[in-house]
C-alpha cells in the first residue's frame, strides 16, 4: 500500500514544482482549470496531455506528474467543464448532467489547438482514463494524427454488468429522457455528500486505502471539488457515445497508434466491449492488469509501477522507430 513517509505522501498531494495553474476559456466561453508543467532536466522525452475520468480534478493526478516530470515529460491537464474547480453546467452542483458528450470532443480539440499543440515541443502523446480515455478514443478517430501515441486507462465503452440486461437499461434511461425525467439522479446514483458515502464509492476504484484517503482529503478541504452521480441523461448520452465510438471503430481501416489497459478487478466499465473495440480497430496492445481496480494510477504501488512502465515503454518505442 502506498502510506510511507512524509516526503511520500507530499508528493501524492503536492503540486508538483513549477506548474502553472490557469482559468481558460472555451469555445462557448465556459471557464475550465487547466495545469502545465514544463520538462525536467536537459532529457526531453516529450509532452502528455493527461485526461480526467468523470468526477475527477487535478489533485488527484499530482504523483502521476511527478512521475511523468521525472521521466522527462511535459505535461498539461484540466478539469472537464462541469466538474473539478472548472464551471460547472448545472444549479445542483452535485449533480453531473449532460446532454451530450460530443461537445467535450470539441474541447478536447480546443484546448489541444491552444494550449497544447505549438506550446510544447513534439512528440506529443495523451493518456486518457475512464470517460477521458472514452473522449480521447472519439477524438483520435475524428482528428487523426494530432497525437503521436494514444493510452487509453479503464476506458469507458461500455458500462460494468449489472446482472440487468444492458438493453433494458438503455430502453429505460432512453424513455425517462424522452419523458423529461433526464435530470434526475440514476436509480443506482445519488449525490454522495458524506465522507461515508464517497468512501465506500471509492473502494470499487482502488484497492489503495492511502491514496483513496488523499482523494478524500482533498475534497475535505475544497468541498467545491465534489461531484456526485449522474442523471438519467447524462446515462442515456453515455450509451449513445459508446454506440458512436463502436461505429467509427468499424469504418476505421488503419491500425493507430493506441494502447489499451484494462484492470482485472474492474467494477465500472465494460471490459468485454473495451476488448472488441481493440480487436475491430485493431489496437497496437489491449492488457489487462490482474488484480487491479479501475483507477490504475491511483492502484497499489506494484501496480502503477507495472502501468507506468508500459506506458513510458509504449511512448519509448517511437524514438527508437526514429
């Protein structure tokens, strides 16, 4: 487990040195928190841009950087409008309601043209978890070529079985939109307001009780980090993403760049289809790490020593093709 020493536990909750925090706008003038470190040392590998899960934020990723800066990479990463400290979209603050996902697409490219892309040296690689790997997957096959090499953490393509069927699922959020109900929480979702609630949440998603415990401090002390489940609409538009993201993997005709881990203990997201998805693409690499629950870089030490190395092996191996 992580615990360990002072000097440990500041660097999973410490900015690291030498980032610049900021306020941009987006296209439609909605305000997001965005982060950028420039490379240590004189070994520049590169730059990462680094995308959020759903309900995630900054803090959450400080020992990624760390590590990442260690290794001799830039790096830029925000919080999605509609949560962390970035706007959020709805009075319930709690509440993570959208109507779409395509217009995180849009940020994506948005951001990647302004604060990414002739801001920081090539090669230019991003790492995407959860809905962020979902938003990234949809981006490469929109915008090809933009990024050098593609990681994709616990993607979401599709939602964990639930022992109900998915069809019956979808029928459902896809009616209670339709009936104007789209902005109440899911049946399986609330606003987990209490440490209580976000704990137990938060043990489906690392085995990791130190680092959970930092993810839960955090929000202890800047409560405006919080965001609860989502609604019905936010479910049905999640449906009709993946559905999106399946057909645009079908008409691909070209292997990408892209490298796919899955955790082996995974409670949120469907592994099953994240595997099919590879396979019609096809995937340069789709693992599965045994053992691990869904946040892989907020796992046990032996396991994001085992994911951090594949990453940096799989960003490596284009300098040695070069």
């Amino acid at each position: 487990m992580a615990g360990g020493s002072s000097s440990h536990i500041a660097r999973r909750t410490t900015m690291p040195h030498g980032g610049h925090l900021s306020a941009v706008r987006l296209s439609d003038g909605t305000r997001i928190r965005l982060a950028r470190w420039q490379a240590r040392g004189r070994s520049y590998r590169g730059a990462i841009m680094l995308l959020q899960g759903r309900a995630e934020f900054i803090e959450k990723y400080y020992e990624t950087v760390h590590d990442l800066l260690d290794r001799g990479y830039a790096i830029v990463t925000f919080d999605w409008r509609g949560q962390g400290l970035s706007d959020r979209l709805n009075d319930d603050r709690t509440l993570d309601h959208i109507e779409s996902l395509n217009q995180r697409i849009e940020d994506l490219e948005y951001i990647r043209q302004r604060h990414f892309d002739g801001k920081l040296k090539e090669p230019h690689y991003v790492v995407g978890h959860s809905m962020g790997a979902h938003i990234m997957l949809r981006h490469m096959l929109r915008h090809r070529g933009t990024f050098e090499r593609y990681v994709a953490l616990s993607p979401m393509l599709g939602i964990a079985p639930v022992g109900i069927p998915e069809s019956l699922i979808q029928w459902t959020v896809r009616t209670a939109t339709s009936w104007g109900l789209g902005m109440r929480y899911m049946i399986t979702q609330k606003p987990m307001r209490s440490r209580a609630e976000r704990a137990a949440f938060g043990a489906r998603l690392t085995r990791d009780q130190a680092r959970l415990e930092d993810t839960l401090r955090a929000v202890d002390e800047n409560p405006d980090l919080h965001l609860g489940g989502t609604s019905i609409a936010w479910m049905h538009a999640a449906y009709q993403s993946c559905a999106a993201l399946m057909r645009e993997a079908e008409e691909n005709t070209q292997a990408l760049p892209l490298m796919m881990l899955l955790a082996g203990d995974e409670m949120l997201v469907n592994n099953a289809k994240s595997q099919a998805f590879a396979r019609s693409l096809p995937a340069q690499s789709c693992e599965v790490i045994d053992g691990a629950r869904h946040e892989l870089l907020k796992e046990i030490d032996d396991v994001r020593r085992e994911v951090l190395g594949k990453i940096i092996r799989f960003f490596r191996s284009i300098e040695a093709a070069q």
